[in-house]
C-alpha cells in the first residue's frame, strides 16, 4: 500500500511544484514530444534522439530544425559523480531489456539467487577498479546498496518523473520512482525512493529493501561557484533460509516438491539486514574563469574545490535459537552480531584547466574511520578487541586532455599516513581510428587492506571471532586493460591482472569433522594466498542485424594460473539474444520481442554463509554447464516502456540441476512484468 501511495504522490507532484524554466519553453506549445531512435530504420543505440519533432495527422512525426528557444531530451542532464554527463533516455533497444532488472544495470557477469534482493554469486573477476578504501564487509549483501559513486545529480528545463515497476517473485512489487526538477535556472534537486518486498518461492526467503535519496545540484550563473550534495538513507533486510536441507527434495522433481514452499530449508529464524545512512556535499569556486569569447565553451580556469561525506553502515545477523551449521556452543543466544562502521572523508583540492594543456588537479584528503563491535571479547585462548579506528592522510592528483583523435585520463594517490591503505594509480587512453573504430587501454595498480570484516570480527558464535590486523598484509593488485571497439566489428576487450595477498574465506573442516557430520559453514575463516594469481579476461560482443531481425553475442573467456585454487570462476560465459524489432499499429507502437540463451562452464561456484553475508571458497564439487533461457516481448509508447519476461523457461523441461550456489537453487520458470515510465511537463 505505501508504494502505491509514494506513486500517487509522484503523479501529483509535477502539479504542485511551481518553477522556473532554465530554457525558455517553445513558443507553439507548451508540451515537450520527443521522437526516440527506437523504429528499425535507424540503427538503435543506448542513447537518446536529440531531435525535436512535430506532430503529425494519425500520431504520424515530421521531423523539424529545432529552434534556440525549443526544449529537447538532450537539456535533461544527468550528471554523474565524476561529473561526467549523459542524458535521460527514453529508447527502447536490447541493452535496456539487459538493464531491467534490481539492480538496474548488466548482470551478465553475475548470478541471481531465486529471489529478487538476495545474493549474486561471480562469473567473473575485475581488478581494473579496486576502492581505495575498505569496506565494511558483507559484499554478498550490498549488491543493492549505493554507494555515493552510484548517485546521480539533474540538470532539467522543467520537473521530469521516472517510474520504475516490476512485479516480484512472490506477493510483492519493486518501485523505482524519482521526481527532479529545478527551482530556479541554478538550482535542480531531486527525490528518489526505491522499495520493494518479495516473499520467494521458498519459506524464510523473504527479501526487502527502502533507499531514500534526496540531491541537490547548483550552478551559479556566471558558473563561477558549483555545489552539489546528497543525503541517502538505505535499509536492506533478507530472511536466510541457509539453502537446501536435503537436496533430494529439490532434484528429485517429485510433484510434493513442485511447490517450493514444501522444500525444507536449513533454517527457520536467522535474518539480516544492511543499514546506511550518507550526507555528502562537492563544491568548487573558480578563481580564475578567463573566456576568450561567449561562444568559448572550454576556458582557462583555476578553481578550488571540497569534497565532504559522512556516513555511518551497520551489518546485522539474528537468529533466535542456535543452529550446529555456526557451531555448537554460542557464548550468548539467540545471536545478535552487529558490525558498525563510521567514516568520515574530506578532501580539497585545487584544479587548472586550459584548451591546450588539460584538465590537472591535485588535492589532500584525510579519512577518519570507526570500525567496532559493542565489546571486548576475552576468552582463555585470546583477547580480541572491540574497535578498528583511526585516519588516513593522502595527497593525490589527475589529468586528463585530448589530442585530436587521443584522449587521455588519468589519476594518483598516495597514502602520507595511515595502515589501511597504500597507494593507486589509474591511467586510460583512447585512440579514434576511424568514426567507425577505435582502439583504448589502461593499467591500474593499488595497494590496500582487505575489507574490515577480514580485519576484525566478533560473533555469539564461538567459530567467527578473528583478529588479524597483525598478520595480513595489503592486497595488491596490478591490471593492464586493452580493446578495440568498432561500429563493424564489434567491442573486444581484455583484461590482464595480477594480484598478490588475495584474501577469501574458506572453511577449514577436518577430515573428523566431516565424518561426524558436522556443517562446513561452522568452520569458515578469513586467509590470504602468499602466492601471486593471475587472471585473463577476455570478452567480445557483437550485433548481427537483418532486417528487422538481431542476433546480439556476449561471450567471455578466463583463465586462472593460481598454486592453490582459491579464486574459482567458469571459463566460459556466453549470451546470445535472437530477437524481433518493428513499429506497429501505424507507429504507435514499437515492438521488441525475442529469446535469451545464457550458458556458463562447470566449475567450483562459491557458497554462499549467511552469518558473514560473504561467499567462501569450496572445492569440493562442480555446478553450471547448464543453459538459461528466457523469453522476452517489450513495447514502447510514447515515454512508456513496457516489459513482459518468461524467466527461465526451459527449466519446465529440464533436470532440476540449476543452483546459484551450493544449496541453493536458481529460480525455477516464472513470468515477471512491468514498465518504466517518463513524464516530462
């Protein structure tokens, strides 16, 4: 009922804000009709039209010379956190049906759970972007979380309103709704909420999440002062059924069992649960902004600039009774482990740009952190403490120009004081060829801790209490990237790493222990690999066109050289997309419609722990070798994108073999639907 009310309030939101239009409205009518590249005659892209159009008789469309004063899709900004710019888009083509789903981006290197909101095991690995700072830990469980990397800021004429809906796996629905608009032609905020409840097809699954955001965006009007700033409140709570309790019951394909809610599950009464809370604010003022004319849209400026964000992130696992899977003998039940971590982050920076010499910036950052647990455990073997705190004092810098046909980026830190981080260094070039091809690369290299749930960790389970910030050392991590992207041959990219001190989790059960029975999940640990491991990645996608048929081919190579076999990922992952495009009932309509085939080698996938919220390592037996088919029919009216899916259609006559980690089963055959919806006023 909520997320029905927070949509009634974003339909009647546009109504009631008053506002001033950053560029003037169109003189012929005060509406704003937009032809996207969605019809087969152009060649579709992931990006929008930037053509204003005129209606015609029987909704035909005549394209027009916009005029100065005339609003397009292009004056809808949305400007990223490294203040990149892209515009809203309302195009339907195959990358969006990829898009739609929880996380709103490409999960094709990734692995969905059954239920929407629960973990993504890895199909693969990249180090070419590592964060320069640890992170709390529990990354099985902040898939859905933003970071304030992932929050975007608006620059729009008049209010624009996106609305996401998808229908769940069980009694629940997902919305994504946002409203942005300006006050004045400086000023732009906007407001978010993302919510969605799914019970699952399997008892004790029910996932939940509610993300709040609000942005703030301005610019002064002789551009000489920008601030932007965000506050997001996020919560995301799962139910963990730890899997499968007998396997049989699910791969037997017994009718009893049809029903997924008669399956046993491990447990009946564990949840956990992700909260965060963020303020951020980026300003910069421009102490020099010499333009050479009006129409000079690259001027030689020097500006000043703060970066300020606080945010506070707590992990928390409860069960109401013990369970022999954590261990036999809990210092306290029922179990409450609650992991928080406070950081605080400031950095100024001072930047020169010019026409001929670049963009070149430096800047001195200092991080303070609080990572800690309500007390001090004291046992007869160790004491382990409570808190991980302190600050990391950095300087750094970055550049980025053109030459022609070259483009170059790049950037430096360099820890000054501190333990939990070293240094990083990202570089990233492009060539154009051709309009039609070129050719980019890029190395990375980092050192740093791992997360701080390796660090440190405390638990009412007795097996889960470590210490380690003695004996492990910084992670470090060497990539060299390079790729050829062409409008005729396609995009080929390949990934070179190198990575000393990985660190995973891995159980360390005896042989005795397994002959008595006992759970594997009761002796998991934290390790890092004294040994280098070197991975390469190596990925093509390519587009068949004829007609109004497509053929899209995503298909991605690895390979692992490792002495012990601690990062396992399948060497072969394709996807292939048949599908139909056309424009229907006189071009009211267009129509995308088609089948996914999605495949990846056997190997030995992670399982997944639900008290660390962590995948762990486990080589004892294969999963995968087993296609995934879906069946997709997509429409577009107007600003309206309309989705229907048929999920895993080929398991109504396949073995039920599918898992996402050991015990626990991908999703068997459902059909899902819903839309994204833009209003423009």
């Amino acid at each position: 009922m909520r997320f029905l009310t927070f949509a009634l309030i974003f339909f009647s939101a546009q109504a009631i804000f008053a506002q001033q239009d950053s560029i003037p409205p169109s003189k012929e009518k005060d509406t704003l009709i937009v032809v996207s590249k969605d019809s087969i005659a152009t060649k579709a892209k992931d990006s929008v039209g930037q053509t204003a159009i005129k209606g015609g008789k029987r909704g035909g469309a005549q394209r027009i010379k916009p005029k100065q004063d005339s609003i397009s899709i292009a004056d809808y900004k949305i400007i990223k956190y490294n203040r990149a710019i892209t515009f809203v888009d309302s195009t339907l083509t195959i990358y969006k049906e990829y898009k739609y789903n929880y996380l709103r981006r490409d999960d094709f290197e990734l692995m969905p759970f059954a239920n929407m909101g629960q973990p993504y095991n890895e199909l693969a690995k990249s180090f070419k972007t590592t964060p320069y700072y640890p992170a709390l830990g529990a990354t099985a469980r902040n898939y859905g979380y933003y970071e304030k990397e992932d929050i975007n800021y608006y620059h729009v004429p008049t209010p624009m309103t996106e609305l996401m809906f998808k229908t769940t796996m069980e009694q629940g629905q997902f919305l994504d709704a946002l409203l942005t608009f300006n006050l004045s032609r400086s000023f732009n905020a906007s407001i978010a909420y993302t919510g969605f409840r799914s019970l699952g097809k399997y008892r004790y699954e029910e996932a939940q999440d509610e993300k709040f955001r609000i942005t703030l965006n301005y610019m002064s009007p002789n551009e000489r002062y920008g601030f932007r700033g965000h506050i997001a409140a996020q919560k995301l709570r799962s139910e963990e059924g730890g899997g499968l309790l007998d396997r049989r019951q699910f791969e037997s394909g017994l009718d009893d069992f049809s029903d997924r809610a008669k399956v046993d599950l491990l447990f009946e009464n564990a949840n956990n649960r992700i909260l965060g809370k963020r303020y951020f604010f980026d300003q910069q003022f421009k102490l020099v902004n010499h333009r050479k004319n009006e129409e000079d849209k690259d001027p030689t400026t020097l500006a000043i600039g703060h970066e300020f964000s606080y945010e506070t992130k707590l992990y928390d696992f409860e069960q109401s009774a013990q369970n022999d899977a954590f261990g036999e003998d809990p210092f306290l039940t029922p179990i409450e482990d609650l992991a928080r971590l406070k950081t605080m982050f400031n950095k100024g920076s001072v930047e020169f740009s010019n026409r001929t010499l670049g963009r070149l910036s430096g800047n001195v950052s200092l991080y303070n952190y609080n990572y800690f647990f309500n007390s001090i455990l004291i046992t007869e073997e160790e004491t382990i403490p409570n808190q991980l705190k302190g600050e990391e004092i950095s300087v750094g810098g970055a550049y980025k120009n053109s030459f022609g046909p070259i483009s170059l980026e790049g950037n430096v830190n360099y820890t000054v004081s501190g333990e939990l981080t070293g240094n990083n260094f990202d570089a990233q070039a492009k060539y154009q060829l051709t309009p039609k091809h070129a050719i980019f690369g890029g190395v990375h290299a980092s050192s740093r801790m791992p997360d701080f749930n390796y660090l440190l960790f405390q638990s009412d389970y007795r097996n889960f209490n470590w210490q380690n910030t003695d004996n492990f050392e910084k992670v470090l991590t060497k990539s060299v990237e390079f790729g050829f992207d062409s409008k005729i041959f396609g995009l080929l990219q390949a990934e070179l790493n190198a990575v000393d001190n990985y660190t995973y989790f891995a159980s360390i059960i005896s042989e005795e222990d397994i002959l008595n029975e006992a759970a594997e999940t009761a002796f998991v640990k934290p390790f890092q690999e004294t040994n280098t491991i070197n991975h390469i990645k190596v990925k093509y996608q390519k587009e068949l066109k004829w007609r109004k048929w497509a053929l899209m081919n995503t298909i991605m190579y690895q390979e692992v050289d490792q002495d012990s076999q601690v990062l396992n990922l399948p060497q072969l992952v394709t996807r292939n997309t048949l599908y139909f495009s056309s424009d229907v009932f006189d071009k009211a309509m267009f129509l995308q419609t088609g089948v996914t085939f999605k495949y990846f080698t056997s190997y030995n996938m992670n399982a997944y722990h639900p008290l660390l919220g962590e995948f762990y390592i486990q080589n004892n037996e294969e999963f995968g070798a087993y296609p995934l088919m879906d069946v997709f029919i997509n429409a577009k009216v107007k600003q309206t994108r309309i989705y229907l899916k048929l999920e895993h259609l080929n398991s109504i006559f396949s073995e039920p073999n599918y898992y996402s980690a050991p015990n626990y089963p991908y999703r068997d055959f459902v059909i899902r639907f819903g839309l994204v919806w833009n209003f423009f006023s």
